[in-house]
C-alpha cells in the first residue's frame, strides 16, 4: 500500500493594487407602501352602515351565511365573556 504524503505549497497572492481602485457603494431606496393592502381597499363604516346598506353574501345554492355585522356582533360578545371571566379571577 503506498502512503499519501501531503507537503505544503507555496501561496500566492495576486496583487492587484495597480488595477484596483475606489470602490462606491450605490444603495437603491426602494419605495414603501405607505399601506397595506387590506388599508388601500378598505373603507370604514359604522355597524348601522354595514347591516343596513351592505349584501349578506349567499352561495350558488341561495344558502345563507353569516352576514358581516353578525360576525362582528358575535367576536365582540364573545371578547366581552371572555374579558369578563379573565377580570373576575
């Protein structure tokens, strides 16, 4: 079986000085949103706004389903409880 021997080599370097010069580093700003999408496509309204002037939206079948301002109605009862029961601990 032969052996591997590994000698060290010479390194070099290659200078460049003579073709290098100062480098300038260009950075592009790009431009933010100033909001998001949800902001840019959405309006505000009142809860008397959104019962009484907004669609319930239906499927195909004509099934019903939960209307915006009942959702809204509903997280809020449901935060309250919930607010309450943490507050009485």
């Amino acid at each position: 079986m032969r052996n591997l021997v590994i000698m060290p080599t010479e390194r070099k370097t290659l200078n460049l000085g003579e073709y290098a010069e100062e480098a300038t580093i260009i950075v592009e700003e790009t431009a933010k949103p100033c909001v998001t999408f949800l902001e840019a496509n959405t309006d505000s309204i009142t809860l008397e706004e959104l019962a009484n002037k907004c669609v319930v939206p239906t499927w195909a079948n004509l099934e019903s389903t939960i209307s915006h301002q009942d959702f809204v109605s509903c997280v809020h009862e449901a935060h309250s409880t919930w607010q309450n029961t943490v507050r009485t601990r």
